[in-house]
C-alpha cells in the first residue's frame, strides 16, 4: 500500500516538477509547483511526519503559491516565448543529465542503505515538532524569525521608497 | 476491518447526502430570511412556501447551456469550478457531529474520521480553495472577472492571518489539535465552552468576522460585487460550473459554522448538564411547535391552512417523542445541539446580509491589516502568558 502510494505521489510530483520548466506560461508553472508541493505533503504524511505535510500544504502552498499566483495575475505577465535553442545543450546538457542522475542514484544508494517503512518515522506530530523547536533548535528557531523580521522591515522599506 | 469500511461507506453516503441537500435548502432559508427582514415573501410559488424552490433551481441549472466561451485558458477554466467544489467539499470529512456511538454492536464516531491534526487540515483545504476562485478569475479571460479573482485572493490571503491567530488561541487552551479531544475538553456545560471558560469572546469575535471574509459573503463580498464588477470572478461561467461556485460557497459556510461551533462553542455539548433537564429542552422546542401549529390549524386564516397544519403538528409530535426515546436520545441530542448551535451562526450570516451595506476596498484591507491582525496578535499573546501562568 505504501508503495503504491509512494510510486504514484513521487510520479507525480516528479511529472509536475518538469511541468514547472517545461510550461511557457507562468501560471501554468505557479499550478505545476503547487502540484509539487501537494504530492511532497502526501510523501510526508507516507513516512508519518503529518505536522510537516499539514505546515507544507498550508504555507507553501496555500499562502506562498497563492502570493505567486496573485503577482502573477496582477503584473498579468503573458506567456514567454522560446527563442535561441541552441543545439549545445541538448548534446552536452543530455549526457550531462544522465551523469548526474546515475551519480546521485549511486550517491544515495551507499549513503541510505535502509529502507523506509509506512509511519516508520515517529516524532512528526505537532507535540514533537514543537518540543524538537523550543528545546533542540532554539536558537535556529529564534534567529530564522529574527531573519524573517528583518525580511519584513525591508519589505515595508523598499515599498517607502516608492510610494514617495 | 471489512465491517470498518462498511460503516465508513455509510457514513460518507450520509454525510453527503444530508449535506448537499442542507447546501440546496440553506439557500432557500437564506432567499427567506432576506425576504422577511426587506418585509417581502420571498420564494413562493413553487411547491407550499417556495419549498420545491431548490429542486426547481437545480433542475433549471442542469439543463442550461454549458458555455465555454472562446479565448478562455481552457484547461485551467474547467478545472476552476472543481477545484473549488472539491475543496470545499474535503473539509467537511473531518468534522464532527457527535459523540462516540452504538450501532447495531459496532462503536463509531458520528464523524468521518478522526485526524489528530484535524484543525490544520481544515485550515490546508481552505487554503487551498483559493486557488479555485483565483484560477476561474484569471482564466476567463475577462477583465472584471480578472479582477473579482485579484480582489478575493488579496482577500482571502489577508484574512486568513487573524483567522488562523484566533484558531490558535483556543488551542492553546484545550492543547489538541483533534477536533473531537477540543470537544471533550469543553464538555459540561456553557461555563466550560472555550468562549466563556477559557475568555475567548474576542477571538470568537474575530473568528467571526475573519470567516465572513473568507467565504467571501457580506459586507465583506467585494470579489462578487455586481455594481463594479458584473458578477465577479464566476461572470463567465453557466450552467453547473456556475453551481459548483454557489455550492462551495455555501459548503465553506457550513464548514466555517461548524468550525466556530467545534472551537469556541463546545461543539455538541449541551449548554447545561443533562441532570438539569437540557435533553428535555429539543422535545418540548418539537412540542410547542407541534401546539402552534396545531392552534393555527384550529383558527384557519385559509382553508388549506386547516387541513395542512394540523398533520405539521403531528409530525412535530412525533419528532418530540422520539427525542424522548432513551436508545435515540444517546446520539439525537447532541446531534440536535450541535446543528442548533451552527444553525445559529449560519442565521447570523444571513441577518447580516440582509442588514449591513458593502465595505469599500480600501476599509476591507485597512480593517484587516490595522485592527483585525494587531487585536488577534495580542489576544494570542494574553493568552499565552495565562495559559503558561495557569498550567
């Protein structure tokens, strides 16, 4: 059962990430990542980690894609057009493609030997995510909110400006 | 585990059906309730009362022309309207009616199922059902529904900070994130409620006010308004992919109902215990129904009236007595309790849409960003520091 799920939701999120690059239209790429998005929170649930898969579905992709798609709609930025293909990159960037495939395919197989089961991993619940934060991961937790804070005040700044 | 795919079965059957005819004749009630606050009759002609009026409207909607109207995005126009039903749709799966039950030897909750990360579930599919409403903008290809799309995810974006900060302060107090454990932490009367126990009144406050915009009703229904905007982000939309609009706008009412009533209300806890008499209050509320319309069938205005009445009164009897059943009672009680409570909030809706005019654009964002958001913050905050003071 896991199995299958994981097979369909990794197809997915896979299809949907080549979607992203492959589409000219920037919102067709903005619904694309959102795919990603969805079938990487049903991938977390898989594993056990439901507060994860829940603050993915609720932060990127119901308040960060959203933003997107609205930027998007209100620059109404129309489709881009493909221009200067040059044939260099499908020969070198092909093989290329496959090197790094088979690398990092090599890469995780020695590295990760054991598999994963369904709900294998325990500590994903909203109990443990927030202990693992306020305790472990303190002083991470509280200087990404610093950075984030600053991220804001910058916001509003470079909006000054341009209001005046 | 067969007999636990079974019941499931059944319950998803139920829950739907029960829930999309409370979608078709929520509508009816709300066309009622405006009519006789503008002192008018309001639906009337088709069935008694107006009340085949839903089928009549759904029939009408089927059977219109599905127009997809040319240079419209067509993948991303079809898949708008489903989106937005779909999402809707979902959240209602994780809401519960009632308590743990008996059927027939087998124990289950009236719910469909119980996810320990239920509130932040309903908050992902409401979130996602943006995309719905932005999408069917966009994609129409259609410069007020372009901007009716714009308007409601600016919207919907804004209000959904206030909305999830005064979520988080009743959790904070009942420390679960399962909407049924929220239940049974505020069991035993109105004193143990969340609103009045826990002081939550400001962030119920907030919470209503948060959900009004979130499902985009009035005063807060900018993204629809049809004296800028023609009808907003569903204009070029017919037929069903219309409907699917109208429906999970009224699904994401009740589900925001429900979610008002689970957080702060108690869910479906009466408002005192039953050793004082509260599982006798829904028979005697069918009772003195049943005696008014009986009394009004006795003193006919119309010649109908005494024919018709007294059989409604009947029907309020037996519904009393079967409220006084005690193998019914265990789960129609609290079954009655909680659809009253979120029949309440739903009333509330729909009296402010008869009584209140629209925001302007400006005041919707300015009353979210400079009020909305500093107040929910702070209630977070109190909160907090008594919780931590208290445990």
């Amino acid at each position: 059962m896991d199995v299958i799920l994981f097979l369909i939701f990794a197809i997915i999120a896979v299809v949907c990430a080549i979607n992203v690059v492959v589409q000219t239209h920037p919102i067709s790429s903005a619904i694309s990542l959102v795919g990603v998005m969805g079938s990487l929170a049903i991938l977390y649930l898989t594993l056990g980690a439901e507060f994860l898969a829940a603050a993915q579905v609720i932060v990127y992709a119901g308040a960060v894609m959203v933003l997107f798609v609205f930027v998007i709609m209100l620059l109404n930025a129309g489709a881009e057009t493909k221009k200067g293909q040059s044939s260099m990159a499908l020969f070198l960037g092909g093989p290329l493609l496959v090197a790094l495939l088979i690398l990092l395919v090599w890469f995780v197989q020695s590295r990760y030997s054991e598999t994963v089961h369904f709900g294998g991993f325990r500590g994903g619940s909203a109990q443990d995510v927030g202990r693992a934060l306020f305790t472990t991961y303190l002083l991470p937790f509280e200087v990404t909110s610093i950075l984030i804070l600053i991220a804001i005040l910058g916001a509003i700044v470079l909006a000054r400006k341009e209001m005046d | 585990m067969d007999a636990f795919i079974v019941i499931s079965l059944i319950k998803i059957v139920v829950v739907f059906a029960v829930l999309m005819t409370t979608l078709a004749y929520l509508q009816w009630v709300e066309r009622k309730v405006i009519a006789h606050i503008q002192i008018r009759p309001g639906p009337y002609r088709v069935g008694p009362h107006g009340l085949l009026q839903p089928l009549a409207d759904v029939i009408k909607l089927i059977t219109k022309e599905d127009l997809v109207p040319p240079y419209v995005n067509k993948p991303l126009y079809l898949a708008a309207p489903f989106m937005a039903i779909t999402m809707a749709l979902l959240s209602i799966s994780v809401i519960p009616f009632g308590p743990v039950i008996q059927v027939a030897g087998y124990q289950t909750a009236m719910q469909l199922t119980d996810l320990n990360i239920g509130v932040l579930f309903v908050l992902a599919v409401s979130s996602m059902g943006v995309y719905g409403i932005a999408l069917a903008g966009w994609s129409s290809n259609n410069k007020y529904a372009l901007l009716g799309g714009l308007r409601s995810s600016a919207q919907m974006i804004s209000y959904e900070l206030p909305l999830s900060l005064t979520i988080a302060a009743p959790l904070l107090i009942s420390n679960t994130l399962s909407l049924r454990t929220l239940v049974d932490r505020q069991t035993g009367g109105i004193w143990h409620w969340n609103v009045i126990h826990g002081g939550q009144i400001v962030s119920f406050l907030i919470f209503l006010i948060a959900a009004f915009a979130e499902t985009n009703r009035v005063p807060f229904d900018l993204p629809e308004a049809e004296n800028e905007l023609v009808a907003g982000f569903h204009t070029e939309y017919s037929s069903m992919k219309f409907a699917s609009f109208f429906m999970a706008e009224y699904a994401n009412m009740i589900t925001v109902s429900c979610m008002a009533v689970l957080l702060f209300l108690g869910g479906w806890d009466a408002p005192w215990p039953a050793q004082y008499g509260s599982s006798l209050v829904p028979a005697a509320i069918f009772a003195f129904a049943g005696v008014v319309a009986l009394y009004h069938g006795m003193h006919a205005a119309r010649r109908r009236d005494a024919k018709t009445l007294p059989v409604f009164g009947i029907v309020f009897f037996i519904i009393a007595a079967v409220f006084l059943l005690p193998m019914m009672q265990s789960w129609l009680v609290p079954l009655f309790w909680f659809c009253a409570k979120t029949g309440s909030i739903l009333f509330l809706y729909m009296w402010i849409r008869g009584t209140l005019p629209r925001f302007r654009y400006d005041q919707l964002m300015g009353f979210t960003w400079k009020f909305l958001f500093p107040v929910a913050v702070l209630n977070l905050l109190v909160t907090g520091f008594v919780v931590a003071l208290v445990s």
